[in-house]
C-alpha cells in the first residue's frame, strides 16, 4: 500500500481542525477526553492493562475444564425428560451412563484367554476410584451364553459392558480422557482396545480436541497475522502493537467466560468461537485505528511533540473511534438476536461473541491510545522499505477507481453475471440439513470414535444410539391388572413391529417367558429373588427396583442423525402418544436422535424471529447512519445473496463430501444445527461493518459533490485497500481455525472464510457499484429531504475524496 492510498484510505486530510458541528458533539468531546486521560495516565494505564491481561491469561487457561458438552437439551422437552429419568435407579445407568467396548485383536469368544483378558479390562475400569462406578450390566455380569449374545459382536472378538457412574457429568468429562488415555496405554500393547464410549467421553474428547486444536490455531493464525499486518503497516511497531489488541480482546474474553462458567452451563464450542472471532474483530479495528493515527502524525509534521500526539490520537478517536464503537454495537446488537433461540449451546456462543466484540471495542478505543500515546512516532519502527514521496493528485485513477468505473459503464450486465455466478453456488443450499454433534465430531483414531465405531459396525448401526422410551407409572408394575399389563406388552410389540425399526431392547420378552399371563409380576420384589441371576441383572438394567419406570430400547437401522432414523422417532412420539392416553402411564422419548430433533425444533422455530430481529435492527443502523431509505434494503439483499453462496459451498464441502478427499474434511451429511443461524449473524454483523466503512466514504463525496457516480469510484478507492486488507486478516483467522478445529469449527471456518472472501470481492467490487449506478440519485432518498447532493460545486479527483463534512468512516 502506498502511502497515499494509505492517506486516502484514512479519511478527510489529517490534521483538518474539524467543523463547528464536529466539535461541539459527544462524541468528540468524549474523544478529546480519552485523548487527555490516556496521555495523562498512560503509565499507570499500561501497567493495569499488563496485570491484567496476565491474570485474564491464567484464568482463560481455567476454561476449558469448566465448560461443558451439554447444552443441547430443550428446556421441558420429552427428550430431556426421559434423559433426566434415567440416571436413577437402574443398573448400569446413573448420573453418568458408560459403555464399556473391549477389542481383543488376539483371542475371540470361545478361548478361556478372551474371557479372562476381557474381564481384567472391565474389572480395572469398575474398581477405578475416579469413575465412581455404581453398577455394572453386560458380557462380564452374565453367565449363560444366551444372555451374552446381545454383547457379544459378530467378530466374537468385542464385548459391551454397559456400566453406571455417580459423577456429574462436568467431572466425568473431566477425568475421561485421562482414564482413557491410562487405559490405551496400558491394554494396547496387549493386543486390547479398551474403549470408553458415552456423552460425557465423547465431549471430554471434544474438549481436549479442542484445546489442542486452538493451540495449533492460534499458532498458525498469529504468525500470518503479524505477516499480513507488517504488509499493510510497513512497520514493526504497528503490527504488534494491532496484533496486542487482538491477543488482549480474546485472553480478556476467555478469562471472563473462565469465571462465569463456573456458575453457568458454557457451551464447549464457546471458546473456539470467541477465540476466531476476536482475533479477527480485535486485530481489524485495531488496524483501521492505527492507520489513522499514522495519517494524522505524518500530517504533524516531521518531529511531533507531546501535544501533536495527543491531537493525531484525538482526532483518531473521533473518526475511527466513533466508527469502531459504531460498528461494535451493530456486531454486538445482531449477535445479540441469538439470545432468542432458547438452547445453551447457542446462548454460550451468542455471550462468547458479544463479550468479545464488546472487550475488542474497549481495546481499541481505550487501550490502544495508550500504546499510541507511549509510542507517538515511533509507531513507525522497524518500517519495511523506503517511503516514497506521496503521488500528487494528478496521478492517474487507482485500480479500484478504474474498476469501479468499468463496472458502472455496464452496471446490468455486472449485477447479472455476479447474481448468476452466486445463485449457482447457492443451489446446493436448498438441500441443506442439520442435526447435532454426533462421535464424528471426533477424527479417527481417538480411542471414543474408535469404541463408537467398534460398537456400530459389531452391534449394529443403530445400537450405538437407540431410541429410549422411558414408561412411568402410578404403581409399581407388578400391581397394575392384567389389561393395563397387557396394553404394555402390545405396545412394546407395537413399536418392534414399527417401520425402521430393528429391535427393541428391553425386559418384556424374558419376563414373557416366565409368566406370559402377567409378566410384571416377577419384578415384585419376592418374586425377583427367584428369577436367575441372568434374568436379574437384564431386569434391573431395564426396570428400576421399585418397578414404577421401564426402559424400553428401539434400535433403528441407520445412524442417529438419519432421515430413516427421524422417521422412526417420530413413529415412536405417535404410538407413545396412544399409548399414554389414560391409565395413569407417562412415557417420554429420549435418546440422541429425539434429542436432536428437540434442539433442530427450537432453533427453526426461533431462525424466523432471529433472523427478522436482526435485520430490523441492522436496517435501522444504516437508516440512521446514511439517513437513505433504499441503501439499507440494497445492503441486506446482498448479504442474503452471500449468505446462501456461503450455505451452498457449506453443503458441497461437509454434506456432499467435497471437502473430504482434497480438504481432508470429515462429512457427516449434514451440518451442526447451530452452524446456519450462528453464520446468518455473524456475516450480516461483519458485512454491515465493511457496509459502513465503504458507504460512508461515498457518501462524504456525494454530499459534497452531487457526483453519484464518480463519488462510488471514489469512495472505493479510498476504503477498498483497507477492506482488503482486513478481509485477508479475517480469512487468514477463519481459514486457520478450519483446519485445526473439531467438525463444528470447521464448518464454522469454512463458512465464515467463504462469507468474508465474496463480501469482500464480489459484494463490494461488483454488486455495490452496478447496484448504486443503477440507483443513482435514489441510493440517498429520504422522504421530506432535499436530495443530500444537489448545488455541490466541487468536484475532487478520482484519487481525492471531498473532506466537506466528517462522516463515519472506519479509517
């Protein structure tokens, strides 16, 4: 970058006393205020700033052990009340519910070693002091080969011990991937592969994936960070310094979270999320705020004192300032609307990205000048190459003048090849569908993915997720009549009969066997007694001990994210439903795939008021920024066109399988359900940020020069280098995260990426000035206004915007 594209890229002429208007607002006064603050006590600042950033980085390395891997549960819903009522008083079940898989590479089912070795396994594990386990039920309890057969795989070489724990399900996402790393180490090099498969080991792994996977994040990010920033900079200085605020917003973030996650349910995803998002936010406000502030000392003069400091951070706060506290309240105000969708695991995002936003806002206006007002003019150190004298005014156009101009000679056919070029992109997102996380989240070769998938391919796909029908009743079973036991019977066959359904895993065909008239009553507690032991320990797996709740296991023939396996639940809900009618029975429907369809509920049934919110809020911003009706509309129909560019590329790369060859993606054949609404908000939040910058600078001209078109070549010649600029920062993040994340991250990366990659080109370089050329004088409409640029007289060069009146710009 030049430095007269950098000059120009800043705004009005540096130094410029500003207008009566200007310096009689708040806002300057407040900035004229920071600036005299921040030099006064900016050593104590520092200091302050520097003991707390250390004790902000202790505690956000405190997070990842508090958060959790819930948050998926809808509040009231069926699926989390028979989740709930399962964790008391079955065998096998408890507050933490495991699945003990054992692999024996060496000895199959039928050799006395298998036996045995399995055993040691499981004995190891169920007398492990940190699991806390409080029953135990499977191949290890049972005696008789009949009753193995259920956990025994086709390979006769792996068997299941489901196995129940009283740790909460915090500590038991804590202390899992220990124990399971204990357990690899110890039994692979036996020809062993002792596996611990539930939710709780499946989010301690995302967990520890994800700590790991930031770490590398952060180390790939930070580096191309600094690269890109000492290119736009031209300075040693200022690239750290930008990349200090950055740091600062996200240790700040992770250190509050740390906090309110000990007192609060936090999503996992929460810390990725802030992470790439400060990073992001933090270093590209820095970056317009700088940029500024070295406009305005170059406009000082050669050597500026103390005072001429002090005025080029005032003047900085009340241009850039105002533009990135303006732009942080859109971002915080658009994030904000997902608050609406009633599912912890996108309110902990929702909070991660306000907080971070709203810590990058104070960086940048507050923090910041401090190091600016501590450095002055050796913001300029470590300056990369010899500055050549500015170019004067009768240079030739910019490339981006001379772009624009070619764009709005023929606007139609522009605005017709990108819509065209977007719309095949966003086919494929007509077929997009969601679901929650499921084990494929986790790569291969984690020893959770490696039991889930020993697990689906021996005992069948849909073993590893089965439907749970949890049956309540007012008495005790062994109590109820001979009808109300014979309507549960017929509606345990009604739903092994279901289309869909493989099996039903339950306690009603054995119990059948012994008493078919009244096969409840050998669950009373006299009568159990005399059942077999075999027969004990499966009824007390499915049967709680007071004989009020039954579990009843459909099993489906696919994964649980499947339509097939959709179909099934909802098949189930119906006969449940029936069925409950009357004679005080209570069934609810749990299991991963009832709650998956929960949570996809509430967050299509909240997407409409999220998404009108937001769009309401965003249009009211720029209606009050560019006092227009019609730029708004124009802005937020281009962000939808983008956002389905970017939900179709989403689609083809994780859903269609694109991105798992070249990429090296994982494909579930859906996305995460928060993906789609969690990216509606962050694009339209970070396009409306480049909206801002770029439509205020054309319309600065425009009120001063009545020039509609020549005021669009010029507006993007001044923004598009910094818009650029920060555009590759936002991809670099983004992309980065996308390669080091779990699945969710991914997605999120690749979309964001995506989103920020087409705004940045396509949006601003072609669809706003064809858009603009052809709405000419209508772009600046209001009712009961004057048109903003009639009488101007003065008309600047493609290369000189006018500097008549201050406008919001991000410079």
């Amino acid at each position: 970058m030049t430095e007269q594209t950098t000059r120009v890229a800043a705004g009005p002429p540096a130094g410029r006393d500003p207008g009566p208007r200007e310096a009689l607002s708040a806002a300057s006064r407040a900035a004229d205020a920071t600036a005299r603050f921040t030099r006064r006590r900016r050593r104590p600042l520092l200091a302050a700033w520097l003991l707390l950033l250390v004790v902000a980085g202790f505690g956000a390395t405190r997070l990842a052990d508090a958060l959790s891997g819930g948050g998926w549960f809808v509040a009231g819903s069926d699926s989390a009340a028979a989740a709930q009522r399962v964790t008391q008083g079955f065998l096998g079940r408890g507050a933490t519910s495991l699945t003990l898989v054992v692999e024996d590479t060496r000895h199959h089912q039928g050799e006395s070693a298998f036996d045995s070795r399995v055993r040691d396994a499981v004995n190891r594990v169920s007398r492990d002091p940190g699991l806390k386990i409080s029953g135990t039920h499977g191949y290890t309890t049972l005696s008789t080969e009949q009753a193995r057969a259920a956990f025994l795989g086709e390979d006769r070489r792996t068997a299941l011990v489901r196995m129940g724990s009283a740790l909460d399900d915090g500590t038991a996402r804590r202390v899992l991937p220990a124990i399971q790393a204990q357990l690899s180490d110890a039994y692979e090099p036996q020809g062993l592969r002792v596996s611990l498969v539930s939710q709780a080991a499946l989010w301690g792994e995302v967990n520890h994936l994800s700590e790991r996977g930031l770490l590398r994040a952060e180390l790939i990010t930070l580096p191309i960070i600094a690269l890109v920033l000492l290119l736009l900079f031209r300075s040693v200085a200022a690239a750290l310094v930008s990349l200090l605020v950055g740091v600062t917003s996200v240790a700040f973030t992770l250190g509050l979270l740390a906090v309110l996650a000990r007192h609060t349910e936090l999503s996992v995803f929460v810390q990725n999320a802030a992470t790439m998002l400060g990073l992001g936010v933090g270093v590209d406000y820095s970056l317009f705020v700088i940029m500024r502030f070295k406009d305005e000392l170059r406009a000082a003069g050669p050597r500026p004192d103390a005072d001429a400091v002090e005025h080029a951070v005032a003047r900085t706060l009340r241009t850039s300032g105002e533009t990135v506290v303006a732009s942080g309240i859109t971002i915080v105000a658009a994030m904000s609307t997902l608050f609406l969708v009633d599912l912890n695991v996108i309110w902990s995002m929702a909070l991660g990205a306000v907080v971070v936003v709203a810590f990058s806002i104070l960086a940048s206006v507050l923090l910041l000048p401090v190091l600016l007002h501590l450095l002055g003019p050796r913001i300029e150190w470590g300056a990369l190459g010899r500055r050549g004298p500015a170019r004067t005014t009768a240079a030739r156009p910019s490339r981006w003048a001379t772009v624009s101009h070619a764009v709005m000679r023929r606007p139609l056919l522009f605005l017709a090849v990108s819509l065209t070029a977007l719309g095949v992109l966003a086919v494929p997102s007509l077929k997009l569908e969601t679901f929650t996380p499921d084990a494929r989240v986790v790569p291969t070769g984690a020893a959770v993915r490696e039991g889930y998938d020993t697990a689906k391919d021996q005992f069948g796909v849909g073993s590893a997720a089965p439907i749970q029908v949890v049956v309540e009743s007012d008495v005790p079973l062994w109590e109820r009549d001979a009808p109300a036991a014979a309507r549960l019977v017929a509606f345990h066959d009604a739903l092994a009969r279901l289309p869909g359904a493989q099996r039903v895993d339950s306690v009603v065909a054995p119990l059948r066997q012994v008493s078919p008239e009244r096969p409840f009553a050998a669950l009373a507690p006299a009568a159990a007694t005399a059942l077999p032991a075999d027969l004990r320990s499966s009824v007390r797996h499915f049967a709680t001990g007071d004989g009020r709740a039954l579990v009843l296991e459909v099993v489906g023939e696919d994964t649980a994210s499947s339509e097939s396996v959709r179909g099934l639940l909802e098949s189930v809900r119906t006969t449940a439903d029936a069925f409950a009618a009357g004679d005080g029975w209570r069934v609810h429907t749990g299991g991963e795939t009832a709650e998956g369809v929960d949570a996809n509920e509430v967050i299509s049934d909240s997407l409409l008021p999220v998404v009108a919110t937001m769009l309401a809020v965003i249009y009211l911003l720029l209606l009050i920024t560019f006092r227009s009706v019609f730029l708004p509309l124009s802005a937020i129909l281009m962000n939808l066109v983008s956002m389905a560019a970017t939900y179709g590329v989403l689609v083809l790369v994780f859903q269609e399988g694109w991105g798992s060859g070249v990429l090296g993606f994982d494909t579930s054949g859906y996305l995460t359900n928060f993906v789609p609404v969690l990216l509606v908000t962050l694009l339209f939040s970070l396009s409306t940020d480049y909206e801002v910058f770029l439509l205020s600078r054309i319309r600065e001209d425009y009120v001063a020069t009545g020039d509609g078109t020549g005021s669009v070549a010029r507006g993007m010649a001044a923004t598009a280098p910094l818009i650029s600029g920060a555009a590759v920062l936002m991809v670099a993040v983004f992309t980065a995260f996308a390669f080091t994340g779990i699945l969710p991250i991914q997605q999120i990366g690749i979309g964001m990426a995506v989103a920020i990659a087409v705004d940045a080109t396509v949006i601003r370089l072609l669809l706003v000035p064809a858009s603009m050329r052809l709405m000419n004088r209508w772009n600046w409409w209001m009712p009961g206004r004057k048109d903003v640029g009639r009488g101007a007289s003065r008309r600047p060069t493609a290369d000189q915007p006018a500097t008549d009146q201050p406008a919001m710009s991000k410079e």
